[in-house]
C-alpha cells in the first residue's frame, strides 16, 4: 500500500501519484506536501467507508427531515402531525450523531 500525502498548508490528503504540482485545494506547491506514516495511512484508508457510511445517514436524515416537515405542512390531523414531529426530532438527533462521529474520526487523523 502506498503511503498518502498531507499538505501541510491545508490538510488536503492524497495519493502521491494523484498529487500535480499544486495543491487542488490551497494552490500551495507540492512540496508543501508531506509523506504520511504507515500508521497514518492506514487509519484514513480503513476509515473511508465508515465515513461515507455516515455522510449518506447525514443525507437520509436530512430526507426524512423534508418529507416529515411536507408532512405537517399538509396538516391532516394531530396523530400524524405528532408521527412527523418525532421523525423530524429523531433525524436530526441522528444527523448530529453522526456529524460528530465524523468530528472524531477527523480528530483522530482518519479521514
């Protein structure tokens, strides 16, 4: 497995012959990159699914959040209004679960 790289300017992580001369993200010059551990390198690979994973529960949730919000718009009676209240409140506790999941996950350098 190759090692990735890490600009320093910025965090961009990338695989060494995916890097050009610059930076996609900053426009700093490569070497400002640096070479990250094996270590490293193996936390942000073994990561990358889980935190898609995550981001698609992000995007579900924010889902459930429109229909359920559609759902009181159109007002059809208490019960269902209530249903979509607590589908709106469950999503969004859910989102920020996994939101701060992922903030662990970046500051434990797996991302």
């Amino acid at each position: 497995m190759e090692n990735l790289l890490r600009c320093t300017a910025c965090g961009y992580v990338t695989e060494k012959d995916m890097l050009g001369d610059k930076c996609p993200k900053c426009g700093a010059p490569r070497e400002k990159f640096e070479e990250l551990s094996e270590e490293a390198t193996e936390k942000i690979i073994t990561s990358d699914r889980t935190n898609d994973i995550h981001m698609d529960i992000i995007n579900l949730c924010m889902a459930i959040e429109e229909l359920a919000e559609e759902g009181e718009e159109i007002g059809l009676d208490p019960n269902c209004i209530a249903v979509f209240e607590k589908a709106q409140n469950k999503a969004w506790e859910l989102k920020q679960l996994c939101k701060a999941e992922l903030a662990g996950h970046v500051a434990k350098g797996k991302w």
